[in-house]
C-alpha cells in the first residue's frame, strides 16, 4: 500500500474513530444501556468500517489493479475477487 503521509495518517485516524466506536459500545453494553443505544453506536460503526474499506478498494483499484491486469478479462475476474471478500 503506497499512500501519502497525510493519507495515510487520515487512513489510520479513520481506524481510530472505528475502534473508539466499538470501545463505547463495549462499555453501553457493560453498562447495561438500551438496546437502541447499542445499536446506534454499531451502526456508527458499521459506516465508518464501511466507508474507510469503500475508499481502500477504491485506492487499490484505481492504483493497484491496472498494473497487475493483463487484459479486461482478468481486470474483471481480480475486481470480482476484491468485491466478493469485500462482502463476505
């Protein structure tokens, strides 16, 4: 992975937050809060995980992939691979 300084520092920044998120969710769920509570903070933390993969796949997309690619076929074929661990 070959970012920038300043992107990866907003990259690892970004892991933080997440990790922040699953803390304060740990502590609502010592802390016996409300169920909604919980859930609106992993759901917080569902988009910021989802959102930092979103804009690493679409790094190694767009700066990975068309070096490593032969041909259109195989461009799909590495495309599909990412896209499906993406959602597993």
């Amino acid at each position: 992975m070959s970012h920038t300084s300043r992107e990866k520092l907003d990259l690892v920044n970004r892991t933080k937050k997440v990790i922040g998120q699953l803390e304060a969710t740990r502590r609502a769920l010592n802390d016996d809060e409300q169920c909604a509570d919980v859930l609106q903070r992993l759901a917080a933390a569902r988009g910021a995980i989802n959102s930092l993969m979103g804009e690493l796949m679409e790094d190694h997309i767009r700066n990975h992939m068309p070096g490593k690619t032969k041909s259109s076929e195989e461009a799909v074929e590495n495309l599909i691979e990412i896209v499906r661990t993406y959602l597993k």
